[in-house]
C-alpha cells in the first residue's frame, strides 16, 4: 500500500489540473488516483473540501478510500429489489 503522503501528493496534482473556473463555485470534489503497486494498479479515491481561513480558500484532503477498506458487496435474494 502507499503511503498518505504519496496519495495526497498525486490528488493535489489531479486536482490542480482542473480547471479553476469549474472549481471556484465547488466546495467539494473528488478525484481517483492511481498508483502503480506490485501485482497491479492501486486505485484510491481522494475527497477533498474546500477550507477558509481569513481571506484564503484552500483545499483540504477529507478522506481517502483505499482498495483493501472496501467491502464486497453482499449477495442479493433472487427477486428482492434494493
């Protein structure tokens, strides 16, 4: 697995490839990083919200989701809608 420090470094940059007009109105985003590892590509997802401190906006990291956090899907009962 990677580091946090290696995430957030790759989302900051995807984030600053957006363009900033479609940014300023946004208050959160998320972006998917992918990071080369051993047996295949590692996908995180990284969101982001947009903190104010005295007159400067910055972007902070509010979660990232690893692969090894995500849960199989339960199985589903034949004819049951969810």
């Amino acid at each position: 697995m990677h580091s946090q420090k290696e995430i957030e470094k790759e989302a900051f940059k995807k984030l600053n490839q957006l363009p900033g007009s479609e940014l300023k109105d946004w208050t959160e985003v998320e972006v998917e990083v992918y990071l080369p590892t051993e047996n295949k590509e590692g996908r995180y997802t990284v969101f982001f919200e947009r903190a104010h401190t005295g007159d400067k906006d910055n972007w902070t990291v509010r979660n990232i989701v690893r692969p090894d956090q995500l849960q199989k899907p339960q199985s589903k009962e034949d004819g049951k809608v969810e």
